[in-house]
C-alpha cells in the first residue's frame, strides 16, 4: 500500500510523551501531509511556519501502535528504543521512518539501504550503546544498605538498564539518577518506579570510600607502563563517562565534581542535607511492577 | 597486611594475564544468588594501557615454586609476596561486584608448593564464593598445569571458563625458558576440559540436572616475541587449538621484558604490540571470517605485513577472487572482501531480500568503502576504478604510521610515534628524525612496496 504525502509548510507541536508523538502520525497520515517539523515543548524552537498543536488522544495513539505492532517486534523495537533519544531530529527522523514502514510492511527494518530506515536505525544505535556504556560504566556507591549510581546521560536510557540491574541484582534496592533529565529510577522489593529528582549527595560513608580507594588501587595495579595507550583508553571509554566513575576522578578522598553540576538544577524548598537518598524529594511518575 | 596491601600486590602479579573477558555464558539472575551473565561479556573498566577491566583479576597468591625465566613472580625475583584467604576473596568480589566495578572473578595462582596444593585452595575459594556467598557472576579459573584430573574436574564445575596457558608457541622454547613446564602437563588439561565440556553439554540437553563443566569453554594464552617463532608457526598453532580442543580464545601477549637473562631479550626491546595486533586479526578472519591459516601466511613470507592488515593482504595476492557482486554473492564471498565484515554481511544479505544495494545503500549499512570499493560491483558496475597505487593508500592500515601526543606530564606536549606504531617508526625516530617525516617516507615506502607487489 502506498500513503501519499507531500511535505507541508506547517510545524506541528505535541506535549513530548509518545503518545502524543502517535498522535502526530495519526495527524500525518489523516491530512496526508508531511509537516516541516515535530516540536516538543522541551525544545522552543522557533520557525517561520505556522503551528499546529496536535493534542494527545489515547485512543489515536493506540490505533497507531496497534499498526506498528502489525510491522512486527523489531519495527516496534526501533521505534521504542529511537524514541529515547534526546536528537532535535529525532521526530522527523521516526514520522519518515513509520511512513515508510507502512509503506512497505513487514521487513523493513531490514531495509538498512533506505535512508529514513538507516536514519531511524542510527539513533536506535545511538541509544543503545549509550545504555551499554551505562551498563558498563556505571558505578554504585552503598548507603544504608541501598545503592545508589549517578549517570549524565545524552539521551534517556533510564529504561534500557532497567532489565539488567533488575536481573543482576535480584534482591538489592537501588536507585539510579539520571542527573541531566532530573530523573531517577527506584528500585525497591518487586517494583520499579521512576521518579522526578533534582539533587544527589555524594557518599561520605567511610566504610563506602574504603571501598572505592581499594577499587582505585586495584585498577592502578593492573596498569601495565609499557604498553600506555591513553588514546586507546579514551576511544573505549570516551571522556564523558569518566565524571561519574569513582577511579577516573582525582584522588581517593577528592569529592567528585557532580556535587557542584547536580546543585545548579536543584529546586528551591528542596533541602540538599541529609546523606539517605530516600529522604531526598522525590516524585512519583510512574510505577511499574518489575 | 591489609586486604587493600594484599589486593594491590595480587593484582600487579597477575596483570600480565591477557584473558580478561567475560564472554560465552548467558544466565540471568535468580532470586536468593547475587548476579548475571551476558554472552557478549560486558567491560567494566579501561585502563590507562587500553586494556579493559571485566574481572577481579588477581592471584590466589603470588608466592611461587617455579622459576620461570619470564615471568615476574618467579622463584628467584625478588618481590612481594601475598595469599589470599578464600574469605577475604569472597567478601571483595561480591563488594566489587554489587557496585559495578567488575563481572566476575579471574581466578589464578602461581604454584604454591605443588599444583595439587594449590588447586585445592582455588576450589576451596572459589566453593565458598558460590556456595555461602551464592555468587552467579562470571568465573575464569585458570587450571595448574600437572594437577590431578579430578581437581581440574572440580574446578571446572565452579567455573565458567577454564584457561590452561600454554605460554610459549613450541616445546623448544617451553623448555628452554620454563624448564618446570611441560608440553604434555599443559596439554592434558586442555584435553580433559574440552572432553568434559563437550560432554556436559550433551548431557544437559538429556537430563534435567545435569551440572554445567566451564559453559563458556577454555582459552589459552601464549608469549609473542620472547622466542623466534615465525607468526605462520603461531597461526598454525591456534588454528590446530581451535580445531582439535575447541577452544573459544587463544590469546597473545607481546613480551615485556621484566628481568636481565641471556636467553631472553634485551631488557630495552620494546613489546611487539603491532604484531600482537596483526595476530589478533588474524585469529579473528580463522574465527569469523572462515580463513584457513594456510591461506593468510606462507613458506615464502611467514610473517604479517606490519603495514597491512592480513585480510588486506590476502586480498592483493588474490586478485582473481575480486570483484565481488554484493546483490548476489554468498556471505562467505562478502566476508573475502577488505571493509566488509560479519555485521555487515549480515546486514547486506537481509537489506538486498528487499532492495537493490548501490555504494550508497553500502555506506548507509556500515561498509568500509574507502577499502571495499575497489573489491565490489554493483549491479555490474564497479565500485571504484583506482590505480595501483591509490589501491595500495585506500589499503595501509593508519595504526602502523599511527603519531600522536601522550600525555605523561603537563609540558609533555611533543607529537610521539604510538607504542603500536611499526617497529620501524620507532627505530627512525630514535635515530632522530622527525617524527611526522618519518611517518610520511615510511608511509612512501610502503606504498611503493606494495605497488610493486601487485
């Protein structure tokens, strides 16, 4: 089946969930329109076309997941996972890639040769190996029996590490803050919940830093001088993952310096004593069972 | 001494061991065990040197019996010895583990008194870890070569993979710089564990509680550079460990040298890391790309090209199996072709069930054309027409004239020849030369070496 469309001068703006994302391609495809651009309201961007709100409806979304499940998992799969991504382009990029799906139905996620499947399989790359990286180079610290990680992540990857952790350590608590969207992912007994959180104190447990400091001796041991290749370190674990890795950051007592990024987004009336971090403000979005 | 002493001193002991993966097993958590497994392995950490972190990789004691002409923790070295108490052990790998730091445990020992001896005190450590701590993470465990089979059996039934280092590439030399190590005692293990592996397997899949014997396989580790094998002797080697004791790794480890002996090199001799390099390529077209080991080195030219890689090279001395239709070759074709490899054969053969595949499609699926293009048509069209010499530049690998700052202290700012730039790089440098010049005429001279060739 073919769905024709021609590119509109019109910028559509949606409320940024996914839901509202589905109801700009129910939009899409009932005015057969291609429009000049997708906002979400986290990016103000200003353009010379007229707007168009496009308002969230669950019931339009629904009829529109309902078709990509049809395309099969991994259509479904990419979608998901792309839309995780925090690209300016990334609206454009998946309207042009369920367009052609549709087009084309099942098997187009193998269409690696098309430009909008490729373009869509990039940012699905993109994200995933940000969460590998994550899952890689994450690093708890303990306090009061719960652990707690800090991550500055591009995109939202909070849901991609959720199996893993989940899987790993089936019996612990722990929290992971996503300190760049402000959002932290709790998990305690069955149930996982994200929550809204603006501010995370370093540990200052010393039975937690003794840890670290042997963690820190540890990899300066395996060391070998000879073969120092710091490119090659870099190329495998790029800068901007070592601010929050206990054995990349200065000295074994240095206090890491997220103390200072995570202070500037934390909001007024929100107290940044108190070392537990489940007395810090927390605000419920979503809960999940696990 | 403290636990942080101890690990420190465990640590640079066994730093030398290459095996650091954490590959071949997947198994998810359960509830009541603390950990996971993923078939890919997973890094946790690199080091300043590139190498990764995956385990705790350390030594269950560095106080050794043998005295092992390379090695730093033999008999006569004089260092600083420790042993671990399987307690202490247990208690830091479940500690790293829980905060991310690691994947598991590499277990390894030097031989404390007899290899029996200290097989039992691994096993012992390595039980408590499982069995009180219920540890379900990965464990390497690496095998003393001379122990009783049915430690080796234990063993590997705590573990998941098993390792037995055949350390040097023939007997020769094995005797000749590890007169306590035997050909026939390393063999046996490796033997033993390939058996019970591949036995275990069969009967999982029979009965229900059949108990896994190293899941993830066994791998082996040898020297490069500390003895005058040719890289076609080390080739054929792995070639015949993979096929006759299915292993999943032979790793290589260029030789530091640690200590003053005549019958090694002289302490000054840089690491061979580039060859490491040109054999770890090697070893991965025999693992994935279905090459033979006969096909990439021979009689008349027994070692690798420093400026090629050898699939690259493969290629030139085999001009009749090019060019290469992407819309209807074979996979194994495609993986023949220099810039196309296992990913993305494996994309091009889904992407062309639905579309005709041009250069651009090839670019958006993740070929490497500035290499591939001279090996392709498309729909009948070439890829590219070059001459010789643009073929032989579009071809040399960048990792060989490879320069750059390395930065060991702040007025450090001098542009340096790579440690895994050719050997030649270096010595022209240390004689004087610019840096950069010597790059660009050693870049020259390898181009008009291989033009000439082909």
């Amino acid at each position: 089946m073919h769905y024709q469309a021609d590119v509109a001068d019109v910028v559509y703006r949606y409320d940024g969930s996914m839901q509202g994302f589905l109801c700009c391609v129910f939009e899409s495809f009932c005015r057969k329109e291609l429009p000049a651009e997708i906002c979400s309201p986290a990016e103000d961007r200003l353009t010379l076309y007229p707007d168009r709100e496009i308002l969230t409806d669950s019931q339009r979304a629904q009829r529109v997941l309902a078709g990509i499940e049809r395309l099969g998992g991994s259509v479904k799969q990419r979608f998901t996972t792309a839309f995780l991504s925090t690209d300016p382009e990334k609206e454009r990029i998946l309207l042009r890639y369920l367009r052609t799906a549709f087009n084309t139905g099942r098997g187009v996620d193998q269409m690696l040769g098309d430009p909008d499947v490729a373009a869509a399989w990039q940012l699905e790359r993109a994200v995933n190996g940000e969460a590998h990286h994550f899952i890689e180079f994450l690093r708890f610290e303990e306090r009061g029996g719960m652990l707690g990680a800090v991550i500055h992540p591009k995109n939202m990857v909070l849901p991609l590490l959720r199996g893993h952790f989940c899987s790993r350590l089936p019996d612990e608590s722990f929290l992971i803050y996503d300190a760049s969207h402000g959002v932290a992912m709790m998990r305690r007994g069955d149930t996982v919940r994200y929550l809204e959180m603006t501010d995370y104190d370093p540990v200052s447990d010393p039975e937690e830093l003794e840890w670290q400091s042997m963690w820190k001796r540890f990899f300066k041991a395996l060391t070998i001088e000879q073969r120092r290749n710091e490119r090659c370190q870099r190329t495998h674990c790029p800068r901007r993952f070592w601010q929050d890795m206990c054995e990349m950051t200065g000295g074994c007592l240095a206090v890491p310096e997220r103390t200072v990024s995570t202070a500037k987004r934390s909001l007024p009336g929100n107290s940044s004593e108190g070392t537990d971090i489940r007395s810090s403000t927390l605000v419920t979005i979503s809960q999940t069972p696990q | 001494m403290d636990l942080a002493e101890k690990l420190e001193i465990l640590a640079d002991s066994a730093k030398y061991d290459v095996a650091c993966t954490s590959s071949g097993v997947d198994r998810p958590g359960q509830h009541g065990k603390i950990g996971s497994c993923a078939a890919p392995g997973i890094c946790h950490a690199f080091t300043p040197d590139g190498r990764c972190v995956s385990l705790l990789k350390v030594l269950y004691s560095n106080s050794c019996s043998y005295d092992c002409s390379y090695c730093v923790n033999r008999r006569s070295n004089d260092i600083r010895r420790a042993t671990f108490i399987p307690r202490e052990l247990a208690e830091l790998t479940i500690g790293f583990y829980r905060r991310n730091y690691i994947e598991g445990l590499f277990l390894s020992s030097a031989v404390m008194g007899n290899p029996d001896l200290t097989m039992e005190r691994m096993i012992e450590a390595l039980r408590i870890l499982r069995e009180e701590y219920r540890f379900h993470g990965y464990i390497h465990a690496k095998a003393i070569p001379g122990a009783d089979p049915l430690l080796v059996r234990r063993l590997g039934l705590l573990a998941d993979r098993m390792s037995v280092n055949i350390e040097l590439p023939s007997e020769v030399s094995l005797q000749r710089l590890a007169p306590d190590k035997k050909k026939a005692a390393v063999l046996a293990p490796m033997r033993q564990i390939a058996d019970e592996s591949r036995q275990s397997r069969r009967e999982m899949q029979v009965y229900r509680g059949a108990k896994p014997f190293a899941p993830a396989g066994q791998s082996t580790q040898m020297i490069i550079g500390a003895s005058p094998e040719t890289d076609r002797h080390i080739i054929g080697l792995t070639e015949a460990l993979y096929k006759k004791y299915s292993l999943k790794r032979v790793f290589y480890s260029a030789y530091l040298p640690v200590v003053e002996d005549s019958r090694l090199p002289a302490l000054t001799t840089r690491p061979p890391l580039l060859r490491e390099h040109r054999l770890y390529q090697a070893d991965w077209l025999l693992r994935y790309y279905h090459f033979s080991a006969s096909e990439l080195l021979s009689e008349e030219e027994p070692n690798f090209n420093p400026y090629l890689d050898p699939k690259c090279c493969w290629a030139l001395r085999n001009p009749a199996c090019f060019p290469v239709e992407v819309n209807t070759a074979s996979k194994e074709e495609l993986l023949r072709v220099p810039g196309i490899g296992p990913k993305s054969a494996q994309r091009i053969i889904k992407a062309r069930r639905m579309q005709h595949l041009g250069l651009a499609e090839l670019k958006r699926i993740g070929v490497v054309l500035k290499r591939a293009q001279y090996f392709i048509t498309c729909n009948g069209y070439l890829g590219a027409h070059g001459t010789r010499a643009e073929i032989a530049n579009a071809l040399l690998d960048p990792k060989a004239f490879g320069v750059g700052v390395q930065q060991l202290s702040l007025d450090d700012c001098m542009p340096k020849a790579l440690p895994d730039a050719a050997p030649e790089l270096h010595q022209l440098t240390a004689e004087g030369m610019d840096v950069l010049q010597a790059a660009a005429l050693l870049r020259q001279e390898a181009v008009t070496c291989i033009t000439r060739q082909m």
